[in-house]
C-alpha cells in the first residue's frame, strides 16, 4: 500500500468518525483498542489480521462494544425525568 493510500484512508476515517458524531476528533473520549481496532478497518485489516493487532483480550472487547447499542438521551428529557422523580419522592414522603 502506498503511503498516500494510507493518509487517504485515515483522512477518510477521521471524515466519517466526525460526521457520524458530529463532533471533532479531539473531542472524543475512547479507548487505545476501539482507536486501533478503527484504524485496522480502515487500512482493510480484518478477521485474522485484526484479531493479531489487537490481541485476543482486546479483540474481545471490541466485539463486545460493537455489539452493544447505545440509545442517545437528550438532556432536557434526562432533567425532566429527574425533577419528576424528586417531586414525586418529595410527595412520597411528606
């Protein structure tokens, strides 16, 4: 793989990170494996190659998170659902 190959598909991956999340590389807070795990993806490691860079630990966990789904909450119903609960604990105990 040339070397300009390899900054395209970097470049590209970082593209798609920020747009998915909508929010700067810099910002984001992951660990060491799912960063390596991404950067194996993007350099078309995958199965065997990728399980090799990882590790067998760190392959593990990687699946593990990729399989797991996150449903985002946004914070004005996360207030809402707190202030509720402690009016009604507040109603509760008096």
């Amino acid at each position: 793989m040339e070397q300009q190959e390899v900054v395209a598909r970097l470049r590209s991956l970082r593209e798609e990170i920020e747009r998915d999340g909508e929010v700067r590389i810099a910002a984001l807070e992951t660990t060491f494996a799912l960063a390596l795990s991404d950067v194996c993806c993007a350099l078309g490691l995958a199965g065997e190659e990728h399980d090799e860079v990882l590790g067998r630990d760190a392959a593990a966990y990687v699946i593990e998170i990729r399989q797991t789904r996150f449903w985002p909450v946004e914070k004005d119903v996360e207030e809402e659902t707190a202030t509720v609960t402690l009016a009604e604990l507040a109603a509760v105990s008096a």
